[in-house]
C-alpha cells in the first residue's frame, strides 16, 4: 500500500495544524491505515517555535502524543507532496490556492464534518484559555470521521 501524507494547514503551525496532524496519525493508526500526518503554517512568524503549550498540555491530556514539533512555512513544494491539504479557516485556503493554484486537494477541516457548517473552519485558540484548545480538539475531533473515510477510499484507489 502506497503511504499517504496528508497535511494540515493553519496560521502559525504552532496550535490547530501541529494538533490536527497529532489526532490524525493516532486516529489513522488505530484504523490501520499507513499516513503520514504533517502540518504546517501559512505564515512564517512561528518559524522554529515548539507547539504552544496549551495545545500539547490538551493533547496530552486526551491521550494524544505530543512529540517534537518545530513550526515550518508551507511551500509549493510541501503541497505538491501531499495527498491531502486541509486548512483550518477559508483565509488559509485561499492562501494555499493562490500558492499553487493547479491543486485540487485542497479542503477546510470542517468540510469533513457533517454538523459544521458549510465553509466554516475552526477558530485560532491562540488568542484564548486552555478551554479554546479544547474545544479546537473537539472540532478537529469530529471531522476525523470524514478525514478516515477520504484517507481509506483514496488509499484504495491508489494502493
């Protein structure tokens, strides 16, 4: 079976993408699917920074591994070696399409959810206490349904 890589995508690469790739590669690893789970930033303010801690502090709490992160700028590149790119908020996505305007694997988080509404994505918890973080794994969280479901049917096609 060919691994797939599927990539998240947020501001800084230091809260919702780093948990995001967290939560997917336990979740795919649990559904025996070969993923490689990445993330990374649209900005490069965040360059070479470890996840926040609030976000390891949540992520650890609800069984998630934390491991060693360092916040990284999406490339061209990046995207192109990815199977699946999915961005956190539609300002994400618009950067990522304008960066490489020919992929068609660009998707919100939320679209993977069938209670979110459409086009919405899953606010920064930055700004907020240890609650927003929760929340934001919540809602990474009850998109991951979808995100399996895509991964195993794209894997079954390509494997």
């Amino acid at each position: 079976m060919v691994m797939m890589t599927v990539t998240f995508v947020c501001w800084g690469n230091i809260c919702r993408s780093p948990m995001g790739a967290r939560v997917a590669q336990a979740w795919a690893d649990r559904a025996g699917l070969q993923i490689r789970a990445d993330s990374a930033g649209i900005s490069a303010e965040e360059l070479g920074n470890p996840i926040d801690r609030r976000a390891a502090k949540v992520l650890a709490r609800h069984g998630y591994p934390v491991g060693n992160h360092r916040a990284k700028q999406v490339d061209q590149r990046l995207v192109n070696d990815s199977d699946l790119v999915l961005a956190f908020e539609p300002l994400h996505l618009d950067r990522l399409r304008r960066l490489v305007p020919e992929a068609d694997h660009l998707n919100l988080v939320t679209d993977f959810d069938p209670d979110a509404a459409t086009g919405s994505g899953i606010a920064d918890p930055w700004y907020g206490t240890v609650d927003d973080f929760i929340e934001t794994l919540a809602a990474i969280e009850a998109a991951m349904p979808g995100i399996i479901e895509a991964v195993r049917g794209t894997s079954m096609l390509r494997g």
